[in-house]
C-alpha cells in the first residue's frame, strides 16, 4: 500500500472515530493527541475528494455527456474565444476571459 494511501486511510479513521465522537474537533484532537490544524486540513481534503468523487460519478451517470479527447493546435486568426459544441447540434461562443470558476458551473449545468 502506498504512504498516501495509508496517511488517507488513518486520517479518514480519525475523521470517522470523531463522528462518533460528542466531542467538538478541538476537544477529539486534543484526546487523541492530534493536531488541530492537521485534522482540519486533513477534513476538509476528504471532504473535498469526496466531492469530485461524487461529481465525476454522477457525469458519467448522465446519458448523452462524455469528455471527447482533443488536440490543442495554434490558434486560428480571427475572433478569438471559446466555442461549445453539443452533439445536438447548438453552439455556446464565450469570450476568452470568461472565468473558469464561471464556466465549470455552466459545464455542470448542462
């Protein structure tokens, strides 16, 4: 088993005990002999994780919706910006500075 996989693995029982657990996250790390900090961190990157997990599971759940392989290539002269093509046939042109943040949510929703 990798290290990663271990230290996950331990952080994921530590999160789990303190579930269990009626003490508050300070109360738990400081029984336990932990690091508050570290918990926190730790939490949060599981929480995370378990986010994308969950994210990619459902995509891949939705018929019609699958990521396409490209090949990036020097950009064309003319209008610059991003183009979104669906397999129904409608277009989406976005400028290029549309924030990313904006654009997963768009992605998401579709």
């Amino acid at each position: 088993m990798k290290r990663d996989q271990a230290k996950r693995q331990q952080w994921q029982q530590h999160i789990a005990q303190w579930q269990q657990s009626t003490l508050s996250q300070r109360a738990f790390c400081e029984h336990a002999g932990l690091k508050f900090a570290t918990f926190d961190y730790w939490r949060r990157a599981l929480i995370a994780e378990q986010a994308v997990d969950s994210l990619v599971a459902s995509q891949s759940q939705q018929p019609g919706m699958a990521l396409l392989p490209v090949q990036v290539t020097s950009a064309p002269s003319g209008p610059t910006g991003l183009l979104l093509r669906s397999p129904q046939g409608w277009e989406l042109r976005l400028p290029s500075e549309v924030p990313a943040d904006w654009l997963l949510t768009l992605l998401r929703g579709l």
